[in-house]
C-alpha cells in the first residue's frame, strides 16, 4: 500500500473529498434557478421536484443534496443506481449500511429472511428453506440468498454520475463524452471508453463499518504525469471501496493503446481504527457487461463464540 500511496501523492492532486453522514443537516450543491448539469436544460423545460442525492442513499448518504438534476435525469439515474444496489445488497446488509429505508433485507426468494433488528441481526429459518449454515469448527457463519440481477455496465454509470456530480464546473467541461453517455436511458448508445475496459477496483475491509462514514475522493492527473488516467475516483462506505476512472477520451488521448497501471487507492485514512478486523482486501472486477447477471448468492462471517439463549429472552 505504501507504493500506491506515493504514486497517487506523486502523480494526482485531490480535485475532489466529500465525507457524508447518514443523518444530520443538510448540504447543498447548486443553487437557483436550477440548470441540471446533465442535459443543460432548466425551468421550464424540467422540473425541479425531486430531491436529487448527490451520492446515492444506498451508500449512507442522507445529507448531500444535489439541484444539479432535474427530474427527468433523476429517474434515468434511478436505474443505473438500482444497479448498484442490486450489486452489493448482500454486502450492504452484511455491514449494516444505512440507506433509505434502513438496512436491507436479505431473503432466499421463499419464506426465509435477515433483517436488522434493534439488537443485531435477526435470522428468520423456515423448515426446507435454509438461509443460515453455521460451522463450528471453522467459527463461521455463511448466509446463502437469493441473488439480484443487475447489469455491471449500469453500476459502473452510476459510479461515474457521482463523480460528475461532484466535480467543479472546470473539470466537468473536460469530460463532455462522459456527460452525454449518461444522458442515454441505455447503456450502449454514446459509449465511451475509459482505457480500462471498465474495471472497477473492489475493496473490503473486514469489522463491524470500519468505514462509517461515507467517502468519494477524486483525484486529477498533475500535468507532469502521462502514464495514467486524468480521473480517478472512489466511493467508500460500509465495508466496501469502488474505485474507477473517468472516461475522458480528450484527456486520455496520451494513453490509450499503451499499458497502465491500476493501483489501489489506499482507504487506511478513512477508516475506524477501533472498527477494522483485519487489512483490506483488494481485487479487480469488470463492470463492462451490459448483459443482466446475479449479484453474490453467499457471504462468510467469522465469530469467536456462540451463546444459547432462552427462549423468550434477549440477547445481551
């Protein structure tokens, strides 16, 4: 991690950090009379009605509100952000990520279900119907669910529309392929490439929300660099890091064709020392596919002990 560090020290400057909570006060970006950044259109062409999130809801952002977004783009960015959702549900109950309506639920598609109860997680087992398989040996416990389907290449859309919500108007006008590829209902028309092949930097660190308060860091290429791209970008919240770069065909002229590096973003700053169970864990994952696929079926938690308790009696 020390490398990457140096190189993103080295190589970037910070353009945009943003940490958001879950309740509290409001802050606004934008002002009136509205513009939305994405379609340039304003009163009365659209309207203004909904509040728009500048980060998703699902991700622990209940206080950073967006009048960038009419509400035309507002329910197309719906779509790609259910994506998103569909994508990390199971990881999103898992570490008891507070989005709208509280901690999602998990079910197998039948009778069975965990839901976030005010003492922890309560586990509803039906007969025939296993959600839970605990192995006393090994001290886990596995929790197997009935997946969503979600398209990959809609999740990585609502990854870059939080990245062009929060960029300053300068940057915003670097990236025009990016803004019109978003103003698509679909997913193919107005593609554009970010020399990557859409690959997104996934980050899990184990522990009760290690990182409980919502982040997104964008970093800007210095000048002096040319061996990387102009934009990268990460969401942290929960257990979880997303990191992508920024399809900026103009910017990213001087690498395209050429091998690039992909390093981690380290996340260390942004977490609850007191909350991480052990380092974060890193890998790649491709989010190029347009085609609908399942989300994880099964996640592993790891315990020290189990107590017994009566029935009719709270845990402690």
């Amino acid at each position: 991690m020390a490398q990457s560090a140096s190189h993103y020290l080295t190589h970037y400057d910070i353009a945009v950090h943003r940490v958001m909570a879950v309740r509290g006060k409001n802050e606004i970006l934008g002002q009136t009379p509205n513009v939305c950044r994405f379609c340039s259109r304003t009163v009365p062409a659209v309207t203004f009605c909904k509040e728009a999130h500048a980060v998703p809801e699902l991700a622990g952002n209940g206080t950073l509100i967006s009048l960038y977004e009419c509400d035309e783009c507002n329910a197309r960015f719906a779509k790609f952000e259910d994506d998103l959702g569909k994508m990390t549900l199971l990881e999103r109950s898992a570490g008891q990520v507070l989005g709208k309506r509280g901690v999602p639920s998990v079910t197998t598609g039948q009778k069975s279900r965990i839901d976030m109860g005010t003492s922890g997680f309560l586990i509803q087992e039906h007969e025939g119907d296993p959600i839970a398989a605990i192995d006393q040996d090994k001290k886990t416990l596995t929790v197997t669910i009935a997946p969503q389907a979600y398209r990959p290449l809609g999740a990585y859309k609502a990854l870059v529309k939080i990245a062009l919500t929060l960029m300053a108007e300068g940057d915003l006008a670097k990236v025009p392929e990016a803004v019109q590829w978003l103003r698509e209902n679909d997913l193919a028309t107005s593609q554009v490439t970010d020399c990557t092949g859409y690959s997104c930097v996934r980050g899990w660190t184990p522990g009760p929300l290690p990182i409980a308060q919502t982040t997104v860091m964008l970093l800007r290429r210095k000048p002096s660099f040319q061996a990387g791209p102009a934009y990268v970008m990460l969401l942290a919240f929960g257990n979880m890091s997303f990191q992508i770069v920024i399809p900026a065909p103009q910017e990213d002229a001087i690498i395209v064709g050429k091998p690039i590096t992909i390093w981690p973003i380290p996340v260390f700053a942004f977490l609850e020392a007191d909350r991480a169970r052990g380092p974060t864990r890193f890998w790649l994952r491709s989010l190029a596919s347009p085609a609908p696929e399942k989300g994880a079926p099964s996640i592993v938690f790891n315990f020290e002990s189990i107590v017994e308790v009566p029935p009719g009696a709270s845990a402690a």
